[in-house]
C-alpha cells in the first residue's frame, strides 16, 4: 500500500502552492485544475487512511472548484 504518513505531507504542500497560485490568480483554469487534481489526491489519501468524512470534505471541494 505505501507509505501513507510519509505522503501526506508532500500532498499537503502541493495543495497549499496550489491554493496559493489560485488566490493570485483565480480566473486561472490550470491552476485551478492543478488544485482539483491535488484535492482529489488528498482524499484519495484520507480514503485510503480510513478517513470517509475526511475523504468527502476533499472531493466536495473539488465539486465546488469545477462549479465556480
């Protein structure tokens, strides 16, 4: 499976860079695709970390980042 521990902070770096390029630039749609993308990871990793309310917060989000 992995080492999930040793993975989760390297997933919670690309989010925070990627959060910060959209607040920078908001309109942008790569960036914003570039932070779906790591959302999408971070709940596959609380998914898989046993984590189901964790997991759904993370993919709410990226609902929300494509409705917007």
């Amino acid at each position: 499976l992995g080492d999930l521990d040793g993975a989760r902070p390297l997933y919670e770096e690309g989010v925070r860079t990627a959060r910060a390029l959209v607040a920078d630039d908001p309109l942008n749609t790569q960036w914003r695709r570039d932070l779906a993308v790591h959302l999408t990871n971070m709940g596959a990793l609380a998914r898989l970390g046993g984590d189901s309310a964790g997991s759904l917060q993370y993919y709410e989000e990226v609902v929300g980042i494509f409705r917007a």
